[in-house]
C-alpha cells in the first residue's frame, strides 16, 4: 500500500509497514486514537489480526456506552420524579387546558379524547426507550440495545465505508478498514461523562467520531483528502437517506390517521 | 497550567506561536482542547451560580410559571406568534412545571443543585461539539482554497479561538450581556481566521473566505430545507382543501 500522491504536506502519509511501538491495550489505544496519534492506527492496521483488534475496541467502547448508560439512569432515578406520577400529572395537566377542553366539548369530542389518551399511552409506552427515563426497559435499553446498535453500528458504517472507499480507488483491507473505524469510535468514551444527571455530551461525540473516521480511512486507503473526505461522508449520507425515508412514510402515515380526526370525522 | 495559559494569552494576542503550539500534532491538539475546557467552565459560572442560588432559596413553581410568563408575553409582540402557539407553550410550560413540582428521592435543594453542576460541566462539551463542527467544515473549505493543514493541525489552532468567550463570564453585568457576547464573537472570528490562515499557510484574505464559507453554506442549506418545508406544508393544505 502506497501513500496517494495527492497527500498534502501539511496531511503527511503515514509510515507504511511499520508497527511502532505505543499503545498495547484497547484502552490506551482508545485514548491515543481519540488525539489522532498516527501510530495507534497503525498498530491496528498493520496487526495480524486487525479485524479482532477492532473488535475488542468496539466491545470495549459498546461496554463503556451500557455501564455508563445504566449508572447514569440509575443516579437520574434518585433527582427524577416517579413516572407513573409524572404520566398522571402530564395527563391532568392536558386535560385541563382551554385547548383540550375546546376540542373535548366540540362535535366529535369522544373520539378525540380517545385518540388523546391512545396517543399520550402509546407516548408513555415509547417513551422509556427513546429518553432517559428511569425505568426497566430504559435499564434494558442501555444494557442490551445500545451495546448491539454499537457493535452493528459499527460493522455497518465500517462496510459500507469500505465499500465507498475501495470505489473511490482505495486500496485497503476491509479487516484493516473495520480495525481503524472501530478506533474512530473512541469519543464514545465520553459517555462517561454522562453518569451525572443533567449533563449532555451532544453533538461533539458525533463530529469527533466524523474527523477521527477521515483520519482512519487515511491511514488504510491512501487516498487523496477528497476522496477520503466523500467514503467517510457516503456511508452517513446513505444512513441520513434511509431514516429520511422513514420519516417521510412515518409523517405520511401520520398525516393519514390524524386527517379524519383534524376534520372532525 | 502555565503552559495552557499562555497558550491561551498568546491567541488572545493573535500571536503565530500560539498558533503554532496548538496545532503542533496531538500533543497541541490535547492542550488546546484544554483551553477549551477551561473557558467554557469560567464563561458558565455565572450560569452555576445562578442555578446555586435558585436551589438555595427553593423557588416554587408559581414563582417558575410568572417569570416564563412573562417572557413569553415578550415573545407575544413578535410577528406570527398566533393564539395556538401561545396555547401550546403554557401547556408545555405548565406540563414541565407540574411534574417538576412532584417529590423526588432526594431532597429538592439537592436535586437542583447537582442538576445545575450537570449544566456547567456539560458546557465544555457544547462549546467543543460547536468548535469541531466549524473547524471541520472550514478546513474542508480551506483545502477547496488551497490550504495545507492537518485534521489535528487545524483543529489545535481554532481550538484557540475560543478564548474570548471567557469574557461571557461578566454576562451578568446588567445591560453588558449582548454587548460582551458581542465583543466576544468578533473576537473570537479575527483569532480563527488568524489561525486558519497559519495553519494552512495561507493568506489572510482566503483564511477569512474559508471562514466564512461553513456559516455561508448553512444559510443556503437553511433556507433551502425551509423552502421544502413551506412547499410541503402548501401541497398538504392544498390536497387537504381538495380532498
């Protein structure tokens, strides 16, 4: 594998077939990634097992998510009020107000206050699995779901990672890809943070994870900074398409069911 | 420490050094994110103090409720605020507010007290998350300019750039919070374009294209997204005034 010749002085290639000797374990591999040190993703790429390595970091990183996540709810539990509480209260606070009250007294009024309550139940069914309510299936949602999305989440955006950058001309591996991208994860150790109430990470781990997946497919595919910039950017812009998608059926759908009732019928 | 604040000094001064150290690889990189940290835990001081001093003298809800009121009535002058979304946001505010007001397992003082200390830590990861998302997109215009530098490089020597909202910290004084925001701001721009500029090598003139060109960018994705949506919502009513 050849540094692309377009690389800039400033974006130096990386040292080929070399394994430098700096960090040996996932958590200071993790560490070293997250400041773009050359030589952890080197390490990866050029183990003889760069696929596993990968791995290991992406458990590794999916372990931190779920312990952190379920420590959090847990601490979130003790500055929360009880949610069944919180429903009645949400539910009787809606209830009273002009708005609610208008449309309950008005024609049709019944079968909007049963679609009212359906919505608001199906909401508080949903709920414990999209916020960070203190509940069973919040705990359930960080122990099991958020380390299985990681884990596939990174199988998936690896792949097609791959896949757009040997389209693009790119020489690596796919093991060699996938090993790099796993370290790409790294800012999702900042989900630590996140165990004391009230403190949000937002979109930093997002746009970290995106510089440090450029810096990843860099030291694999020896491409030009552009090329390398669009196999990062395709595989998201693909996810962004299909939940764009999704949204677009689920607002139609919406818009189906909550015609009728906005017309009265 | 010593170190980091006169990292912090020399970009403050618009000195190339600074620049220089910040973008210096990994270890510039480390010590600049540093910088951020510690501006954004002094700019949200008085933000924490503020929540410290609401947990200490326990403010009720209906204490809560006529502030946000009476922003609210502000918010009532501005065109194209209509009854329903008055009607929307007192349900909301009353909704947060009821349920805000039910007993939690720990005491009431406690529980604001350690949400506020939640608030201010968490701003050092906004200020971060609003400093990478920049810097990425105006290193990709930088290089669309010619510039030369690094992922790292860059991101060290912009990181510096946020100094001047440490200023916000006096945000408290009354009648100077738009003006120090304000000061901020501009001086904020003058140190990311001095350092773009001596972390691509490139002259100034382009650096300044290369910021301007992400807040450019976004405009027009903006208003593209919001015309989509105005169309959207115009077939919607027509289909539904025909149907």
């Amino acid at each position: 594998m050849e540094a692309a010749a377009d690389n800039l002085p400033g974006d130096p290639a990386v040292p080929q077939n070399s394994r430098p000797a700096g960090p040996t374990d996932p958590l200071r591999l993790i560490w070293a990634a997250l400041w773009f040190h050359e030589a952890a993703y080197a390490e990866v790429r050029d183990s003889p097992s760069p696929f596993g390595r990968g791995l290991v970091v992406a458990l590794l990183l999916a372990a931190i998510s779920a312990v952190s996540g379920a420590l959090g709810l847990g601490l979130d539990w003790l500055v929360s009020p009880d949610s069944q509480a919180a429903r009645r209260a949400g539910l009787e606070t809606m209830q009273a107000s002009e708005w609610y009250r208008g449309l309950a007294q008005g024609p049709g009024g019944r079968e909007f206050e049963q679609q009212a309550q359906a919505f608001y139940d199906l909401w508080w069914q949903v709920a414990p699995f999209i916020t960070n309510l203190p509940s069973p299936a919040g705990l359930a949602r960080y122990l099991c779901l958020t380390p299985a999305f990681s884990v596939l989440g990174w199988l998936f955006f690896g792949s097609l990672t791959f896949a757009a950058a040997r389209l693009l001309g790119g020489r690596g591996g796919f093991g060699p890809t996938l090993g790099v991208l796993a370290l790409a994860g790294a800012p999702q150790a900042l989900d630590l943070f996140t165990v004391w109430p009230g403190l949000e990470i937002g979109a930093l781990s997002g746009w970290w994870s995106l510089a440090l997946a450029y810096w990843a497919v860099r030291s694999v595919h020896g491409l030009g900074w552009g090329r390398n910039l669009m196999a990062v950017l395709l595989a998201r812009l693909v996810l962004s398409g299909l939940m764009l998608a999704l949204l677009v059926v689920g607002l139609a759908l919406a818009a189906a069911n909550l015609g009728p009732l906005a017309a009265g019928g | 420490m010593n170190d980091t604040w006169r990292l912090a000094l020399g970009a403050l001064q618009l000195k190339d050094e600074a620049f220089r150290e910040g973008g210096r690889g990994p270890a510039g990189l480390r010590q600049a994110a540093l910088v951020v940290v510690f501006v954004a835990l002094l700019a949200g001081l008085g933000t924490l103090v503020t929540g410290l001093v609401d947990a200490a003298r326990g403010q009720s809800p209906e204490q809560a409720r006529d502030e946000i009121m009476a922003n609210l009535e502000q918010l009532e002058t501005l065109p194209g605020f209509s009854g329903a979304v008055r009607e929307a946001l007192v349900l909301a505010v009353d909704s947060v507010l009821r349920v805000e007001s039910l007993p939690t397992p720990l005491p009431r003082p406690l529980v604001l007290l350690i949400r506020s200390v939640g608030l201010w830590l968490g701003r050092p990861f906004a200020l971060a998350g609003s400093w990478f998302a920049y810097s990425l997109m105006a290193l990709v215009a930088a290089r669309l300019l010619g510039g030369k530098a690094s992922l790292p490089a860059m991101l060290g020597a912009t990181a510096l750039s946020n100094v001047p909202y440490a200023l916000t910290l006096l945000s408290f004084i009354p009648f100077c919070g738009a003006a120090l925001s304000a000061a901020a701001w501009a001086w904020s721009s003058i140190i990311f374009v001095k350092a773009t500029a001596a972390a691509n090598d490139m002259p100034i003139a382009r650096a300044i294209a290369a910021w301007a060109a992400p807040a450019a960018a976004l405009v027009v994705l903006w208003s593209l997204l919001l015309a989509a949506v105005l169309v959207a919502l115009i077939v919607l009513a027509l289909a539904a005034a025909g149907g």
